[in-house]
C-alpha cells in the first residue's frame, strides 16, 4: 500500500519535474531580489540595526517615533507623497485614458504617430534625462525657460526653479507627467480598440446617446481588465518615480524639503545616516501606501 | 478575435478605429497635436542641443534650435577621460554588454517560466501565478535598503553580475508573456506530445515562434530597464571600470561645475542622446509586436 502510494508520488513528481524545471530561474531570482527584500524590510522594520552590528529587535519603536516623533516625515515627506502620487497616478492615470479615448477615434497612420510621440518619453524616464531638464530649468538668466519668460516680459528676473521650494514640486508633476504615458497607456489603447463594435451599436439601441454616456456604459465596463491593469502600472509608475526631485535639485535632502518624498525620505536614512531598521519601517508604510492604491483600483475595476 | 468591422457602420458609428479621415476626428487632432508638439520639445531639444557649437551653447540670449551642427561635442566626450581615469568607451562598452545580457537573460527566464504556467500542469501553477500578480505592484526603491543587504550578502557588490541578476525576474514581463501564450491553442502542443516531442522541443520548437510579438515587449522593457539604469551604478559598485554609460550621464554635470561649464553641456547633452536614441529606434522597429502583445494586458 505504502509502496503503492509513494510510486505514485513519484510518478506524480516526474510529471511535474519538468514544469518546476521551467520555473525554477523565474522562481529564484524572484525570491531572492523581489520577496525576500520585502520580508527583509518587513522583519528589519522591527529593529534597531546600523549596518555594523547585528539587528536588535525594538518591537513597534521604528514605527511609534515615525508616526509621533519624526516632524520631517510629517510635515513634509507625507503630504509631499500623497500629493505628488495622487495627481502623478490617478492624474496621470485619467490623462493615459483620455487620450488613448481620442487616439482609438482617429486612423492607424495617425494613431501610430501619435502614440508613438506620446510613449517616447517614458523610454527614458524622467531619472535618465535629469541632465536635459536642468538644463532647460537653469537658474540664471540663461536657462531656458527663464530666458523665454524674460523676453515675454511675463518674469522680471530669472528664477531658481530647481532651486526654490515654491516651484520644485511642480516641475516635479510635470516632468513625471510627461513620462508617464508608458505601458498601461499602450495597454488601455489596445482594449479600446478590442472592443467589439457590435457593442457601441447595441448601446445605441438601448438608448445611449452621448459619447460620455459611451465612455461610462460601453468602453470602461469593456476593457475593465486593461483598465485594472493600466491601474497598477500607474500606481507603481507615481511611486517609483520618487527619486525625480533629489535628481532634479541635485540634493538629498532637496532645498527645504520641498520636492522630498517617501522613496528620498528611506534613502536619507538607510544610506546617509545609516538607520536601517528606521529605513525598513518607512518601507514598509510605502508598500502599504501602494497597497491601498491597488485595493481601491481592485474595487473599482475587478470583475466578478 | 479579429472582427468583422466592415459590418459596423451600420447603425451609429462609434467612431472607434476607423478607417480614414471623418471630420468629427477634427476635435481630436485640436487636442493632440499641441499636446504631442509639447511632449515632444525636451526630445526636440535633445537632438538640437546635441549638435550646438560651443559660442550657441553659451549665448545670450539662448537659442533652443541649433543653428550651425557639429559634432564637436560628441568627439568631446569621447576624447574626454572622466574624473578617474575611466575613458567614457568603456562605460558605454559596458552598457552595451550589460544591456545585451540583461534582455536575452530576461526573455529566457521569462518565457520558460511563462510556458510553464500556461501550459504545463503543476501543483502551484496557480499560487505562484497569484504572487507574481501580486508583485506586479511591486515598488523596488521601496526595498532599496533590504536588497542592497541581500546583495552584500550574496557578494555581488561591485561586480559585472550585480547589474544583470537583480533586473531578470520582471513580474510584468512573466505577466504579459503567460497572458500572451494563453491564446495559444493547446491542440498544437498535444499533437506535438503525441508525436514523442519533448516539453524542450515544444517550448523551443512551438511556443517560441508563436510568441515573438510577447518576446519583442519583453525585450524592450528588459531593455529600457538596463539601458536607462543609473541606480545599480550608484549604489552597488564603486569600482569605475564597471559602471554604465547612463549613470556616466547622470554625473556629467555635477562633476564639471565651474569653469568646465560650456563644454559638460555640450557632452551632456551629446551624451543624452546616445542615451535616448537607442530606445527610440527598437520602440519603432518593435512597436507592432508590442501593440498586440498588449490586447492581452488585461488584469482579470
């Protein structure tokens, strides 16, 4: 019986040998650099650990001097975050719809051009071509855009973009913004143009008359898995994007906090003042920021 | 799945996907063509600047078009030796490798994996294809600190491999590949079993040539990834002779402050466009591949 049983397991396990044979590199470079390093950070958040020594557990410390203690976080690095990610994801989220919505009206060529205008930007990303921006933000009455505004009469002398906390954070959003349109906006394209024409006719039979009523009835309930998708890639896109302004400004801190975000924030502890256990825990609020974002996505766009 | 949409136009024109110029479609372009003409101008901006000679890098008033095109900044940069000692062919030799081995490494362990959740029957096919959902939300800046431990650990610091390794297991590639190869027909696969082919030839044989527009989507991404990286430079090597042509780009500006201005600008901007070119050239020769490779994205 026993010997029965475990032929056939083994038989089961040769089966399979195979698949698991397939898998295996995914599944080990995916645990060692993706769900390691989140347990890692989960584990690290409950300690004090300095990179010399050997982490001691602190229990809920790391977390307690965060949310009552840490006036940085507070007053700038939070609502510098839920700012920048509210208008770079959903905001930018809504624009990749909108303007997938119009590129589905118009032909091919066309279509293909624009497209392919729109994508280029975040090939590069906005990290890569910091150098580009600076350039184009410049401080003194060289730099681009305040050569531009000078001549327009519009400033009367040229402005520390990058430099002053009033302006950062918008150059910030529009920089991210301008390379946003990568692979969920593509995706949602291509299920708008999915979509079964038959569909848009039987709405109209069905008393749909207007193409917001279109948009509402038609379109999004028939791409809802692109749309979840290109929710997620949104979301992930406005947090990882959170190095622009120390790229931009070209400091950690950046000038008086003002372009600082979450990602700066476990960067600024983690590798400048060495407070690792510190720097997990603010991970770890990140990945519950995340979270929360694709939860609220998840509601609004799974099907069941 | 392609429709008959020679039937559509019967009834009311959606006016989704048509086929040549209506007015209606006027509006659109109102839109469109400033906002492109917009999103454009840094990349327009890019190839001028590139080309400027040094008196229109520097003049006053500035001008964003070149006037005269040289390519003095770009024999600049390649003459230059950086800081240590480092001449810059080597870091863009050391992009091209790294990039090279990063998109075949990644569209090889992405595609076996994703035959393997599509088409072979396992015990946690559907485990592990729900965690790597799950990981398409993940942020990997939010894990800097545990991944550079990890990679300590492991011994990769300031070695070749650490720039490739950490960049393989792309849970969006694996995602769109799995989606990809199940519209494949199974019908295929079994006669191919039938005739005695093993899982390899039929993965090697079968599903590679099938899924060529999936494999052209993971391989820009793989690419866009590697080729655009700064942060692995940065954070995981200290010695020059490894690192990459684009965190070489990052630190031209810092380190030519002061008197070397004028001339940084110029290589700087030489320099991005060797950077951003590359991406634009396998985006247009792939772009068809990708299109259709994203009807299958959805997220169900």
């Amino acid at each position: 019986m026993q010997t029965e049983w475990r032929s056939q397991l083994s038989r089961q396990w040769r089966k399979e040998a195979s698949a698991y044979g397939f898998i295996a590199p995914y599944a080990v470079l995916f645990a060692i650099f993706i769900a390691i390093p989140v347990l890692a950070a989960f584990l690290l958040s409950f300690t004090f650990f300095d990179s010399i020594q050997p982490p001691q557990f602190n229990g809920l410390l790391n977390y307690i001097v965060l949310l009552t203690q840490d006036d940085i976080f507070m007053r700038y690095v939070l609502p510098n975050t839920i700012q920048f990610a509210v208008l770079v994801g959903p905001g930018g989220y809504v624009l990749a719809f909108l303007l997938a919505w119009m590129l589905a009206q118009l032909p091919r060529t066309p279509r293909t051009i624009f497209a392919l205008i729109l994508y280029s930007p975040s090939m590069t990303g906005g990290v890569a071509m910091a150098v580009v921006w600076q350039t184009l933000f410049s401080g003194d009455q060289n730099g681009y855009l305040n050569s531009f505004l000078l001549s327009l009469n519009l400033i009367q002398a040229p402005i520390q973009w990058l430099q002053s906390p009033e302006y950062l954070m918008t150059i910030m959003i529009i920089v991210t913004l301008w390379s946003s349109m990568g692979v969920g906006f593509l995706a949602m394209l291509a299920g708008m143009l999915d979509i079964n024409p038959e569909l848009y006719e039987a709405g109209a039979l069905d008393g749909v008359s207007s193409r917001w009523q279109e948009i509402i009835y038609i379109t999004i309930p028939s791409m809802k898995p692109q749309m979840l998708f290109g929710a997620v890639m949104a979301i992930v896109g406005a947090f990882q994007a959170g190095t622009i302004g120390v790229a931009l400004s070209g400091s950690n801190p950046t000038p008086q906090y003002a372009g600082q975000l979450i990602v700066n924030h476990i960067e600024d502890y983690g590798f400048l003042r060495y407070e690792m256990g510190y720097a997990a825990a603010v991970s770890v609020v990140l990945l519950l920021m995340v979270l929360l974002f694709n939860r609220l996505a998840n509601r609004l766009f799974r099907e069941d | 799945m392609r429709r008959k949409r020679w039937l559509s136009y019967s009834l009311r024109d959606s006016g989704m996907n048509p086929r040549g110029f209506h007015p209606s479609q006027i509006k659109f372009y109102l839109v469109l063509v400033p906002l492109a003409a917009f999103m454009l101008l840094p990349i327009v901006f890019i190839f001028s600047h590139a080309f400027k000679p040094p008196e229109e890098l520097f003049a006053y008033p500035p001008r964003f078009f070149v006037v005269r095109p040289t390519l003095k900044n770009f024999t600049d940069l390649f003459a230059r030796i950086s800081t240590s000692e480092v001449p810059v062919s080597r870091y863009l030799f050391n992009s091209v490798l790294v990039t090279l081995l990063t998109v075949l490494a990644s569209v090889g362990v992405g595609s076996t994996a994703a035959f393997a959740l599509s088409k072979k029957r396992f015990r946690l096919k559907n485990t592990l294809f729900a965690i790597n959902t799950v990981a398409l939300m993940f942020v990997p800046v939010a894990v800097t600190i545990p991944r550079f431990l990890i990679i300590q650990q492991l011994g990769l610091l300031n070695t070749f491999w650490v720039h490739i390794l950490p960049a393989l297991a792309m849970p969006v590639g694996l995602f769109l590949l799995k989606q990809f190869m199940d519209a494949l027909p199974n019908e295929m696969i079994e006669a191919a079993q039938i005739d005695g082919a093993s899982d390899l030839q039929i993965y090697w044989h079968i599903i590679l040539p099938l899924t060529r527009p999936a494999l052209a989507t993971i391989a820009i991404l793989a690419f866009q990834a590697s080729w655009n990286n700064v942060d692995t430079s940065a954070m995981y090597i200290n010695d020059e002779q490894l690192k990459t042509f684009a965190f070489y780009l990052s630190s031209l500006t810092s380190t030519t402050a002061g008197a070397n201005l004028v001339a940084g600008q110029g290589m700087a901007a030489a320099a991005s466009l060797i950077v951003f070119l590359p991406n634009l050239i396998i985006f247009i020769l792939l772009q068809s591949q990708v299109m259709s490779t994203m009807s299958h994205s959805g997220l169900k």
